[in-house]
C-alpha cells in the first residue's frame, strides 16, 4: 500500500512542477510578445514622423 501512496504523491509532484513550468513559460512568452508590441508601435511611430517630415520638406 505505501507503494501506491508513493507513486500518487510523486506524479501529484510531477503534475506540481509541470504546472509550474507552464505558468514560467506562458510569462516569459507574453513578457516577450509585449516587448514586440512595445517595437512595433515605435516602429510606427517612427514611420509616422519620416512620413510628416518629407510632407513638410515638400512643401517648402
């Protein structure tokens, strides 16, 4: 009997760490989806200003 409660305890452990693991990985995925974001949008912001500057330069 204390063989069955060892092997629940240990895949009770596993499913701990496993579940572990997955919240680190869903962090660090999201943490790097939101620094491309952050990219992106300077990007556009970038684009946006060479694009009024050249109007300007045009028009004068």
């Amino acid at each position: 009997m204390s063989s069955e409660k060892t092997s629940t305890v240990s895949f009770s452990s596993r499913r701990r760490w496993a579940a572990a693991l997955v919240l680190v990985a869903a962090g660090i995925g999201l943490a790097a989806c939101g620094n491309t974001i952050r990219g992106a949008g300077q990007d556009m912001s970038n684009n946006g200003q060479a694009i009024q500057n050249t109007a300007r330069d045009i028009t004068q």
